[in-house]
C-alpha cells in the first residue's frame, strides 16, 4: 500500500524557512518519495483554512515514509523546520 504524508505549515521564519525548503527534496527522493503538493494555493470549499502552506508527498509505502521522517538524512532539516515553522504531519495509507 502507498503512503501519503500530508503537513500543514504555519511560517513565523521565512528567510530560515527557505533553508528547510532546499535540503527536503533530496530526503525525500533518497525514500522513494516525492512531491505531489508544495505549497500551492488552498481553495476552502468548507471550513477553515488557518495555515500557510499546505504540502502533500507520496511514498511506496508507510514504512518508507516513516523510515525519511525519522532518518538522519531529514534530522537536519526537521531541526532547522522547528526554528522556522510549527508543522503537523500526518500519514495516510491508501
């Protein structure tokens, strides 16, 4: 089964922001993953929408995607993220 990553952003460090921007793809790409979403503008047909960037990524399968979350590749841009955003991930399997 194919995994989904699906993070809400809320930016407080832009400048510091893009930094984290520029060593994710390679994290990504070394797992099997990429990109479906990246920041592309939200359309709220219901509810709320209270975040600045929306990102979707696809990986092969769940282990995958938690194997880059959780690895050392990611560490350092997970570390530089949490100094320039708050972030929710959540996966899903489909």
């Amino acid at each position: 089964m194919g995994a989904i990553v699906l993070v809400q952003v809320d930016i407080h460090d832009y400048e510091l922001y893009e930094e984290y921007k520029k060593l994710t793809p390679a994290t990504v790409a070394a797992f099997g993953g990429k990109f479906l979403v990246r920041g592309a503008e939200v359309l709220v047909l219901e509810g709320e929408w209270n975040h600045d960037r929306l990102v979707m990524l696809e990986f092969p399968d769940k282990d995958s995607a938690m194997k880059w979350y959780y690895s050392k590749d990611y560490e350092k841009a997970r570390m530089i993220r949490s100094k320039a955003a708050k972030a929710k991930f959540f996966i899903l399997e489909f």
